[in-house]
C-alpha cells in the first residue's frame, strides 16, 4: 500500500510539474490537453524502461537490437 500510495504521489507530482514545464519551454505550441497527453506519454515510458529493465539482468547479455526491444516495449 505504501508503494503504491508513493507510486501515485511521484507519479501525479511528476506529471503536474511536467505539464507545467513542457506548457512554458514551448509557449503557445500546446493546448493543456495537449501537454498533459504528451507529459504522460512521456512518464508512462520512463517507468516502463525503469520496470523492464532490471528484469534482464538474470538473463544471458544482450545485444544492442535486444536492448532498445526491451526500452521500447
């Protein structure tokens, strides 16, 4: 429960200030909704390839095309 209350926390937190920075660094180039879609997109593959990654170290070595297939999925 407490991981996951601080997985939401981090999570919600990152995305607000996300959507904060990427609205001022690109004046006028995002509607909010546009920001927000962009903000998380760009969270939801963070820990993805935070998740993914970890799991391959018991694995034999990988190859530089079996490394962005693990990034990228």
């Amino acid at each position: 429960l407490l991981a996951s209350v601080s997985w939401g926390l981090g999570t919600g937190s990152l995305g607000t200030w996300g959507v904060i920075q990427l609205m001022s660094y690109f004046p006028k180039c995002f509607t909010l909704g546009e920001a927000t879609a962009v903000t998380h997109g760009i969270i939801l593959f963070l820990l993805s390839t935070a998740s993914n990654l970890p799991l391959r170290y018991h694995l034999p070595p990988l190859h530089d095309d079996d490394i962005a297939t693990t990034i990228l999925q």
